[in-house]
C-alpha cells in the first residue's frame, strides 16, 4: 500500500474553521456522499419507496382475500407475496426509515459534525438498494421467489423450499452487514461524538432509544446471519442443522431465528418510542415526564427482549419450565412498556396541548400501539396461546404493533421534522386529510382481524371458510383505503420538498434540541464546532 | 491542530469506495446465489465467474479505502476524537463477529444437549425413538446418525492441540510486538510480528492437513456426516476463514512496519490487526473445547 496522491478525492483541510458546501451536482453527489443528511435522505426515500413496494404486495392479498374462494392469483404467489411482503416491511420499509431518521437527527442532536464513520455510512446505505434488487430479482426465476413465511421457518426454507432460496440467503446477508455498519456508526457517533458537556443523562430520548437499538442490532444481526447460513447449508450443501436424520432438529431453527426473531421486534419499536417522547413534550409544552425512568425502562425492555424469544413457539413444544419460563419473562415486559405508555400520559397531563399532525399521530400511537400491546400480553399467556398461534388474531397484534406503532411513529417523526430538512411547511390540510384517513382505514384494516383470529381463521392461507367472508371484505376495503391514504404522503412531501411557507428555525414553540438552534432548511454541514450544553 | 478550543473531527469529502464495495457485494451476492443454486449443473459456470469479479472487486476496494485512510492519518488529519470513533468501531464490529459464531455454537450446544438425546427418548420422547428411530443411540460425538450415516469423531490430540499451540503462542507474540511498537524498539516488533504471520500461516496449513486427513477414505468425516461433522467443519470453517483475514491483515501490517509506519502513539490499524487476531484466538479456545474435548 504505498501513500501517492490519491486524485480521486478532493482534499478538504476541515481544520481551518471555514464553512464548506462541497455539494457535488447530479448523481454523482448521491453516489460518493458522506453527508449525514445526503445518507439520511437516501434511506427516508427508499424506505418510502420500499413501503409502498411491500404495500401493492398487501394489497394482492387483500385483493385475493376480498372473498373466499381462489380468484386471483395461485396459492403459491400468495405465499411468496406474504412472505416477501412481510421481509420488504421489516428489512426494507421500517429499519432503513429508522435508520434515515437516525442519519438525519443524531448529529445534530447531540451536536456533531457529521456520524463518526461518514464513508462506511455511505457504504451502509448503499448495499441495502443492491439486496433488496436480488430478493425482488427472485419474482422473475423460475422457481419464484421465497413462499416459506418471512420467518423461513425450516423445513420450508431448506427441503421443501424452492430454488431461490440461495438468492434470498445473500440478500438477507447483504441486508444484515448493512444493519450492523449502521449500528456501529449510530453506537460510536453517540459514545464519541457529544459535545462537551453532553452527559448520558442529558441526551434527548430519541438518542437513547437509537443508543439501545443500535446494541440490540449489532448482537442480533449476526445471528441472524447464522441462521441464513445453516439455511444455505442445509438445503445446498447437505448438511443437517434442522433435520431429525442427521441428528439436527427442526426446532431448533426455530430457537435460533427468535433469538434474533424477538430483539428484532424491539428494534422496530424502540425508536418508536424515542420519536414519540420527542413530539409529545413538544405539543404539550411540557417537559417529558420521567426521564430517567424512561431510559430505564428502554434498557429493561432491551434486555427482556433477549429471555422472551420462545413465546413464538409455544404450540412448537417445550419442556414445560420452558413454556413457563418464557411465559412470565415476557409478561414482565408489560412493566417497563406500561411505564412508558404512563410517562406520556403524565406528559400530555395538565400540557397545554395543541393538535398539529405530528401531535395527532403522537396520540394515535399512544392509544393504538397499547392495543397492540394488550393483544401482545394476550399473546403471552401459553394456555390461550395455543388457541391464538398462527391465527389473524396475531396478525391483527403484530400490525397494530408496526403499522399504528412503528409507521405511525415515523409519519409523526416525518411531519415534526419535515419543516428542518425542507425548510418549508408541509400542507396542513393534505397532512390532516393523510391523518385522519389513516386512521380510519387502519382500524378498520386491523381491527376485525381480532375477532376473525379469535373465530378460528388461520394466518397466511389464500382461502378460508364462508363464515369469515363479511370481515374479510371490511378488512379488504379498509386495506385498500389504507394504501391510497399514503399516497397523500407521497404528494406532500413533495409538495413540501419543492415549496410552500418558508419554516423558521424553530416552528413548533414547545420544540426542544439542538435541532431547532440551527436554520431550517438544515445547512450542509452543521456543527463543525461542538456547540456548548450547560 | 490544538489550538482552538476542541479539535475538529474530520469529516472526508465525497468518496467513491463505498459505491465500489457496494458493487462488489452485489456481484458477490448474486454470483455466489448463481453458483450455489446449481451447483449440480456442471454446465453452470456463470455464477463462479461473477463471485470471482465481486470478489476482485472488493479487494480494489479496500486497497484504494484504505490507501484514503492510510493517507489521512500519516498526514495529522486525524484528532484524538477519530482514533476513537476508529477503536470504538472495531470493538463493536468484533463484538459482531462474536455474536455470529455464538449461532453456531448455539446449535452445537442444542444438538448434543436437546435435539440428539431427544432423539434416542430423552424427556418426553420415548415414542419418538421407539417408532421413527429405534436403532438409534445417543452418543457425543454423534459417529452415527439416526438415518444411519456413519463417520469418525475428530480427536483433540495430534493436529488439534499442536494448533491451539500454534495459535496460543501467536497471541503472545502478537502482544510482545505491540509491547515492541509503544517502547520503539522496530526490530523487535519486525520479528514478532512476522513470528505472528508465521504461525498463523502454519495454523491455517495445519487445519489443511487435518481437513484432508478428516476427508480421507479412514475417517469419512465430511460435512454433510449428521450434526458432528456439521458443527464440526462449519465452526473450524467459520474460525479458519477469520484466521486467514486476520493473517492478511497482520500481513498488511508488517507491510506498513516495514514501511516505517505507525508510532508508539499513533498506531490504530496495528491495534485493530491485534484485537482481531486475539478474538480469533479466545474462538479458537472455546471451539477447542467444546469441539473437540468435552
């Protein structure tokens, strides 16, 4: 490695104090970025385009579902829709929005220059849109792409899967390394990056929640890499990690993906809550009720995560101190969860409340997300467990979990944040119309899959009794008002993007951070000397 | 560079490298899925050649990233503050790699203490072993599986324990040439180090031996030989690749030493090199152990 004059990379002396927009033009800038603000942008706009990708997706399945009977597509595409469908929502629409509020955000939250690692930030970015290409490409093979469950539950996934699935192994591989480099950076841009004066304890919410996200990725991840792994090899390579003949097991694939399987959850709800504890203070011009508890309790919540992951298998079979071990374990989560849901509560208590659209998806998290979370707790209990596994009633829980809990928290992050990455207001009667016909459409999407669930309807079939056929068409319609609903988002924020009111520094009077000391739109570059914190 | 009040964090321009990985893990990706879903097609060769490029691909890569680090550094770019978020970085990134092997020994443990006895009846099973398996013997190491392939258990004496020797030493040697680079003595961090490469290219050749006397006709332990010779060969397989990049990035170092770089304070690369090489080394201890030994 010799140490010539690299004539590829514009030097940049930063030590000389000067302000710099070195914005390259065209697509050269979103190629070779490093600007934490260009790399967040990217991963808001893919996530988007991801999250619509994964909804037309849903929406072949509502379609098929509007009535029984098959009508529209082979059993077969149904399983490789839901089954893409749900690891384009996970891997490809809520992680990288995360990830993009993440970019956007930390830096300038906890006041630096840029994220510690701005090369491998690109880097990170930049393979996500490649893997998700290889996991779409496997539509057009031959065989089809992945029918197993976005679980790839073995032996699905390994003998009786069909020939894409050393396409689907790569991609998920490629999706993994893309997580880890970015929850290197988060962690490392949090630990090192602070301005001086920045304490633990003095970090906005949302930097701790992204904190403890970013160590619940950079454990499970890997594990997840395993578990694709095992899968390769089994199917091509004849190996016997999940087949009884060869001394392997089955479950045991199961007790390996939730390892990974669970926290993932977590990683998906965590921000979540970060976002939220930052717009409920805002509107209700109060300070966040128990901080400190809150980042207990996000720290609690982390580490159950890692002792709770057999409560998706409890009709699997265990050894019966495993059912119960696993059953109280993930009860116990319901305490720090419910502190939180109690700190917001106690937030907005007695706050002078005002109801713009970031506050409005605010409160519909609060409300909705604890649905989801009383269905959990359901959930949770192994007796009726084995009534409720692999019906709608889980997939009305784990929906009201991401779509009311995990989108909703990131629309209401989008709408708080979208004055300071624009520099223009959004629309506020195309936002309110966006609300207001989300909520609607998603209750009525999620709402009777409960009972649907409870009356016995199994999840992930693409035909069902006649006795579910009035739900189902509610479902269908509601779905289908669900995904135009977004297309609302879609117009305003380019809307936004291109025009409208000019935003001040500051738009929301109860906003607090170093975010809002800054101009809106953001400048390039922001912080190049730490600012001070008393 | 210490004269304002904090020192500035560098913050590269644009870069082309990562685009370029990018790239090359696509090329990876879908070159190693082509080649694997037909493997039994002698007259697939596409997938091998794209796997090859990715691969080519990315090496330029980290030539021409590096060479930009390398560069930055040896220039007085980088603040105290970088050489942190640099250490923190691969502490993490380590912890990762941690995590993945814990998958595989994960399955080691829940073969040979669930999923082989419940084979043979543990538990609750006994109308599993009496009516699927009823030939079936619970053993560890698993020499015959229950649909009946059989194979050798690999012992620890031999080949085995002179590698954990090997590898032992290597982490010694690999600390004396740290100690050697703080207290400015080259000459003796060039001996160490290269005493370090040494043993790791002996390490890897040794496993080589032993994979080729496991696949000879007496043995018959291949990969696809049930649990054990899956366990077996996926986390010495899984150590042994992480031994070769740790040899390589050694090798680089001793490169750079030679070079005259790094110094008794500014040395991240060479710290990096040695934490993984050391992580490498604590693996190895435990796949010795519950591998071979136990």
């Amino acid at each position: 490695m010799t140490t010539d004059a690299i004539n590829d990379q514009p030097e940049h002396d930063s030590h000389d104090g000067e302000h710099h927009d070195h914005k390259m033009t065209g697509l050269k800038r979103w190629l070779y970025t490093t600007n934490h603000k260009d790399i967040g942008s990217m991963y808001l706009w893919f996530s988007f385009i991801m999250f619509l990708t994964g909804g037309v997706m849903a929406l072949v399945i509502r379609a098929e579902l509007f009535q029984p009977g098959l009508q529209i597509i082979e059993p077969d595409f149904f399983n490789q829709m839901t089954t893409v469908h749900g690891l384009i929502m996970v891997f490809g629409a809520i992680m990288p929005a995360f990830t993009g509020l993440a970019n956007w955000m930390l830096p300038m939250m906890v006041g630096a220059p840029d994220m510690a690692l701005p090369r491998l930030n690109n880097w990170s970015f930049w393979i996500l849109p490649f893997a998700f290409a290889i996991l779409l490409s496997s539509f057009f093979m031959e065989s089809g792409a992945p029918n197993f469950g976005w679980t790839f539950y073995a032996p699905l996934s390994t003998t009786y899967s069909n020939g894409s699935t050393a396409f689907f192994v790569f991609a998920v591989h490629i999706m993994g390394i893309s997580s880890i480099m970015g929850a290197i950076n988060i962690v490392v841009t949090i630990m090192n990056m602070r301005a001086p004066g920045m304490t633990y304890m003095k970090m906005p919410l949302f930097v701790w929640t992204f904190f403890i996200t970013a160590y619940l990725l950079i454990a499970v991840m890997p594990v997840l890499a395993g578990t694709v792994t095992m899968v390769l090899t089994d199917t091509y390579f004849g190996t016997s990690f999940f087949d009884a003949a060869g001394g392997g097991d089955p479950v045991m694939f199961q007790h390996i993906f939730w390892f990974f399987g669970h926290p993932e959850v977590y990683i998906m709800i965590l921000p979540a809550f970060g976002i939220v504890s930052t717009t409920i203070p805002a509107f209700s011009r109060k300070k966040l009720f128990g901080y400190s508890s809150m980042v207990y309790a996000t720290a609690s919540i982390a580490f159950l995560s890692f002792i709770v992951w057999a409560h998706h298998m409890f009709t699997t079979g265990m050894p019966l101190f495993g059912e119960l071990f696993f059953m109280y374990c993930t009860m116990l989560i319901a305490v720090p969860t419910g502190v939180k849901v109690f700190n917001w509560a106690a937030t907005m208590w007695r706050g002078s409340i005002s109801f713009e659209t970031p506050m409005l998806f605010s409160i519909a998290f609060v409300i909705l997300f604890t649905i989801g979370g009383f269905s959990g707790l359901m959930l949770a209990m192994t007796p009726v467990d084995f009534q409720y596994h692999d019906t709608y009633f889980v997939v009305a829980h784990f929906h009201y979990v991401l779509v009311t809990g995990a989108l909703f928290s990131i629309f209401a992050g989008a709408y708080y944040w979208l004055p300071k990455w624009t520099g223009y207001m959004y629309n506020d009667t195309l936002s309110k119309w966006h609300f207001w016909c989300s909520l609607i459409s998603v209750n009525l999407l999620f709402f009777p899959m409960h009972f649907l669930g409870l009356a016995g309807m199994p999840r992930r079939i693409p035909d069902y009794a006649l006795q579910f056929a009035d739900f189902n068409k509610w479902v269908s319609i509601g779905g289908f008002a669900f995904g135009l609903s977004q297309l609302i988002f879609l117009v305003l924020v380019i809307k936004c993007v291109k025009g409208g009111e000019k935003a001040p520094a500051k738009p929301w009077d109860g906003a607090e951070g170093l975010e809002w000391t800054v101009p809106s739109p953001a400048p390039y570059h922001t912080f190049e000397t730490p600012p001070k914190i008393d | 560079m210490t004269t304002k009040e904090y020192e500035s964090y560098y913050v590269p321009a644009q870069s082309k490298w990562p685009i370029i990985g990018a790239i090359a893990l696509f090329l990876i990706a879908v070159g190693a899925g082509n080649y694997v879903a037909n493997l039994n097609d002698p007259e697939s060769v596409g997938g091998g050649w794209i796997l090859l490029a990715g691969i080519a691909l990315i090496i330029y890569m980290m030539f021409g990233w590096f060479n930009n680090v390398i560069t930055e550094s040896m220039s007085g770019k980088y603040s105290h503050q970088m050489d942190n978020s640099f250490r923190q970085g691969m502490s993490w990134f380590i912890f990762s790699e941690v995590m993945f092997f814990a998958a595989f020994f994960g399955a080691l443990l829940y073969a040979r203490t669930f999923s082989v006895p419940w084979l043979d009846g543990a538990g609750n099973n006994a109308a599993t072993a009496a009516i699927l398996w009823p030939d079936f013997t619970a053993t560890w190491p698993l020499i015959k599986t229950p649909d009946g392939t059989e194979t050798t258990a690999m012992g620890w004496y031999g080949l085995p324990l002179i590698n954990t020797i090997l590898l032992l030493t290597s982490s010694i040697t690999a600390h004396f040439a740290h100690v050697a680079l703080e207290q400015e003595k080259r000459g003796l961090l060039k001996f160490w180090l290269g005493l370090t490469v040494v043993l790791g290219i002996t390490f890897l050749y040794c496993q080589g031996l032993e994979y080729a006397h496991g696949y000879a006709d007496e043995m018959k332990l291949y990969l696809d030989s049930g649990i054990y010779g899956n366990t077996f060969y996926m986390l010495t397989g899984f150590h042994g690749m992480h031994v070769t990049l740790g040899t390589i990035m050694l090798l680089v170092m001793f490169i750079r030493v030679l070079k005259g770089h790094f110094t008794p304070k500014n040395h991240f690369a060479f710290q990096a090199a040695s934490w993984y090489w050391h992580f490498v080394d604590v693996v190895w201890v435990i796949l010795f152990v519950f591998v071979y030994i136990v």
